[in-house]
C-alpha cells in the first residue's frame, strides 16, 4: 500500500541510483498477500487487490536475480482485510485470529516468490502526539515549544504488537528478512517524529522524504547484504 511508497525516496537515491538497482513499488490499499481482500464499501476490492498483487508476481517473475520487500500500514489493513473467496467474493474478516491469519498469508506469499529473499519491512511507529509540519509552522509564544511534546514511548506506535510477531516469524522462516522501522526512529524506548530538526512523518502515519531516507539508511548494509544474498542464489541456480 501506500506504506510501502513512502520507502521510494530513500530507497532510490540511497540504494537505486548509487548501485543502480531499480525498484518496482505498487500501491492499492490492500494487503497485497494472496486470497485477501479487503472489507470497506465504495470500492470493488475483489478486482484491485488480487489484480495488484498478480502485477507485482508478473514483475517479480521476470526479476530472478531481485529478493522481495514488501511493507504495509501492517495494523491498519489488518482492521479492514477479509479472506477472499475465488467464487463468492469477499467472505469472512480474520476476527480474533488476524494475527495467525497474517503470518499463513506471509508464509503463502513466501512460497509463492519461491527461492526469492524476502525483507518484511514493519510498521512504522508513525507520529501520534501530532504532526510535525503543524507544530513548526506554529507561531512561537512564551510556552514551550510543541515539538517538545512530540516524542512518544515506543509501545504507543502503530503497529506495535504487529511488529513484534512479524519479528518472530521472520526468525523461524528461512529466507524472510524483518526489519523494524522503530529502530531507525525510536531509541531507550522513546520515538521521535522530528530529528535534527528534520520533520519525519508527513502526516500521523507516512514518512516524509526525509524520513525515507533516514530509514533506508538506518538499514541500507542489511537490505544490501540481502541484494546479494539473493544474487548468490541466482548465481548458483544459473550454474546448476
């Protein structure tokens, strides 16, 4: 989704450009796993969410060399996601069980991209004390100033507790990569949405262009360790 957009900006100039890698990013606001849907009226997504994800397999298969990052606003789409039946439409939400739910789509996806690396990107811990952009263009009075009041602990994020078992099952699933977006902007348990006078988040939950980049080069070593990863194994595969 949109969540997986906002990683364009740092993903292009820090890693795209300089080892000219090129990027393939699709966003339709699903959960983009196979045989979901999502539940909200208006919009038929039956069609657009298995019609996103067959566009990014078409892409993925014709880029054997290239692993997989996938990322979402992981707790929001969780909220509105259905399970997708083929005949019927959409049918039931995942209820109680969205969690097991996630991770058997996740493991689906998994066996869908075969010998691909995936990198699980998480839920960024977005900016929930207010915007950032709002609170510097504030007029300044003799009160503190407002970003005084934007950090946050980190258990208060979104996408938190999603976060978390995205972790574990990365940890018991060869090939799946998780990276958590809180390390890049929390730390000794508190978040901050503005750092070094840059403005993070565009709004309560996407990252700004400076937020992009500081992200993708918290992680840059790692998603690069991964590129080659992934063109070791294609390398051995071309040899067999």
């Amino acid at each position: 989704d949109s969540h997986a957009r906002h990683y364009a900006t740092g993903l292009q100039e820090l890693i795209g450009e300089p080892y000219d890698k090129r990027i393939f990013i699709s966003s339709v606001s699903c959960l983009m796993l196979p045989g979901v849907t999502r539940t909200t009226p208006g919009t038929d997504w039956d069609q657009l969410c298995p019609n996103a994800l067959d566009t990014a397999l078409d892409m993925i298969i014709k880029s054997p060399a290239a692993p997989v990052m996938i990322g979402e606003a992981w707790e929001y789409q969780l909220r509105y996601a259905g399970i997708l039946d083929s005949v019927q439409g959409s049918g039931a939400e995942p209820g109680a069980e969205k969690h097991t739910f996630l991770l058997s789509k996740l493991a689906e996806l998994k066996q869908l991209i075969n010998d691909r690396e995936l990198i699980v990107m998480g839920n960024v811990p977005g900016s929930v004390n207010g915007l950032p952009a709002e609170c510097l263009t504030r007029p300044r009075y003799l009160f503190d100033p407002c970003e005084n009041g934007m950090d946050f602990d980190s258990e208060q994020g979104l996408g938190f507790a999603e976060n978390r078992r995205l972790s574990e099952f990365a940890s018991r699933t060869d090939g799946v990569h998780f990276m958590n977006p809180y390390d890049a902007f929390c730390d000794g348990g508190q978040c901050r949405p503005m750092q070094a006078g840059k403005i993070l988040f565009s709004d309560a939950s996407h990252l700004s262009k400076d937020g992009s980049r500081v992200l993708v080069d918290h992680f840059k070593a790692s998603i690069l360790a991964v590129l080659e990863q992934q063109a070791r194994v294609h390398r051995s595969t071309l040899s067999d």
